[in-house]
C-alpha cells in the first residue's frame, strides 16, 4: 500500500457545528417569544427564497439585521426563531424574493445564493449553521402555507416551527429530507461521478434520497447499483450535514464495492469511473495535471473523499 499523503489541516465542515442554542422549549412560549422580538439586541438573517442578503463590509460581511432594518428592506413574510447566542435572540426572517434581487444593485448589501456565501466565505463561518437553519425552515414555510390535507390557509405556529390548519385541526411540520452521499471504495481504488450540472472539471461522491421504507444501508447500496452498476458490501458511517438546497441532510458514508464494472446511469450521470488513492490525493491538492477536482471543502463530499485517501476505513 502507498504512504498516505499529508493533506494539512482539516477545513471545517459547512453549515455544521452550530453555536445557536435552538430553545426549543421557548418556541410555544407566546410572550417570551414576543419579548425575544423586542430584544433590542436581537438580531436576524435575511433569506430571499434561495438569496441571502448580507451587508457589505470587510473584511467579511455581515449577516445581522435588527428586525426594523430587515423590514425596511421590502415586503416580508414569516419570521422564525432560530435560537439564543448568549442569551441573544436569533430569527431569520423571509424577504419577499423579488425585493431581495432588487438589493443587488444595492452597493450597501452583498446579495448571494448559500452555496456561493459558504463557498466564497462571504461570512464568518459561524453564520453558516444558522442561515442553513433559517434558509430551510422559511422555505418550508414559502410552499407549505396550505394545509395538505385539506387545503385550507394555516398558520404559523411555535415561532415558526409548526403550521396547524384551522379547518381540519392537522398539525404540519417543518420536513428534512435525508440524502445518502456515499464513496464507493475498493483497496487503493475509489468511485467518483460526475453529474451534468457539476462545474468545470469537478469530480465528487454518488448520492441519492433515501425512500420510504428504507435503511440508509440499503439507499447507499441501491443508489450505488442503479447509477453505476456497482454492487456493494458493508457500509460506513462518516458523517451528516444539513443541506438547504432545499431542505435535505446529507448522510455521508462508506460503502465496500463487491464489484468492478461501472454502467453508467446517463439519465443521472455524465460520467463515472475508478480513481486511485494517489490521484484522488492530487485532486484534493489542487494538483492534478490534467486539473480535475474534488467539491469545494464545504461540502461533506470532500470530507468524505478525503477521509478515504487519509484513513482506513472501519467497516465492520
Ligand atoms: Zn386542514
């Protein structure tokens, strides 16, 4: 077996690690939750639909609003509790999308999707979590306003983390949406795809949404065979990361390949192939000489890769 290389130091993994205490036994507490608003020192994030919108300033921006400010910036909707930093409230409140495009052309505010936020580090990192809370709980609220049982208006309800329906009395709540995000991997060699939409020369993990009625061992190895013909053994636990795009959690694995040839899903796929532990290391330098890379190291699909080419992997 190869040595294996030194990569440096870990990146953090995006949108994780979270230093908002959620009070979630806070959320049906009407007056506490009022008195949390007229906080003057609480704050709030500004999502329009998948923008965010950031103040400009150096040497990174910043991601706070007072209530009254986020406001005044145009028409808004919901607004939801996201926590306590220290005892200060936090909220994130949803700016009518329209009026969040219309702040582009505004050079006091940074107007931006998340992925490029966390990507092009716009903010401090410790904003990441709490956007990524906000961003998937307000787009819950945007396309659940309706009750689906009976179609009747709901309302928000819990500061945000319910909608209950006045007709029929059913209680809605915010859905996460688990992906299974997976490295297939044999000895020295490993899978990686390439979808079409992918950037560049961008090269990453497999993934898929866990249905109904199935354990993630069994998604990592159905969406394993069905996009590129690999069937697989044991199956490792990595790690997970909220995904707000828009409201998934991604279950990051291992998976042992029982097989080598690739037939690739063209539907899901534009390409997928074997990479070498050393060539996969060059990648994630940014190294290799033909200029193929791996997802940025926000994602969980680097830290993934990257714990193979680092680690063994324990599957047992
Ligand atoms: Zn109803």
């Amino acid at each position: 077996m190869s040595p294996r290389p030194d990569l440096g130091p870990k990146p953090r993994l995006g949108y994780t690690a979270s230093l908002l205490e959620r009070a979630a036994e806070r959320r049906a507490d009407e007056a506490a939750i009022a008195a949390f608003q007229n906080d003057p020192r609480a704050r709030t994030y500004v999502v329009g639909g998948e923008l965010i919108v950031l103040k400009k300033a150096a040497p990174v921006n910043e991601a706070l609003f007072t209530l009254a400010e986020a406001r005044a910036l145009g028409r808004t909707a919901e607004i939801a509790f996201l926590g306590l930093l220290a005892d200060v409230p936090r909220f994130a409140i949803a700016l009518d999308p329209p009026a969040a495009e219309a702040l582009k052309a505004n050079g006091d505010f940074v107007v931006s999707d998340l992925r490029s936020v966390a990507v092009r580090a716009l903010v401090g990192v410790d904003d990441l979590p709490p956007l990524a809370e906000g961003k998937a709980l307000l787009h819950w609220h945007a396309r659940h306003r309706f009750c689906s049982n009976c179609g009747a208006a709901s309302n928000l309800v819990d500061a945000g983390w319910r909608r209950d329906c006045p007709s029929c009395k059913t209680q809605h709540f915010p859905r996460t949406d688990p992906v299974v995000i997976m490295l297939p991997v044999d000895g020295e060699r490993c899978v990686l795809g390439r979808s079409y939409r992918f950037v560049g020369s961008m090269w990453s993990c497999l993934a898929g949404f866990i249905e109904p009625g199935e354990a993630i061992e069994d998604a990592v190895r159905r969406e394993t065979r069905e996009e590129v013909g690999i069937t697989c053994g044991r199956v490792a636990y990595f790690a997970t990361q909220p995904w707000p795009f828009p409201t998934s959690l991604m279950i990051g694995c291992h998976a042992e390949a029982k097989s080598r040839d690739i037939v690739i899903d063209r539907s899901e796929l534009e390409d997928a192939r074997w990479f070498d532990r050393e060539e996969v290391a060059l990648m994630l330098l940014g190294k290799h000489p033909t200029g193929l890379t791996t997802p940025p190291t926000v994602a969980i699909a680097y830290h993934i890769i990257r714990a193979w080419v680092e680690e063994e992997i324990d599957f047992r």
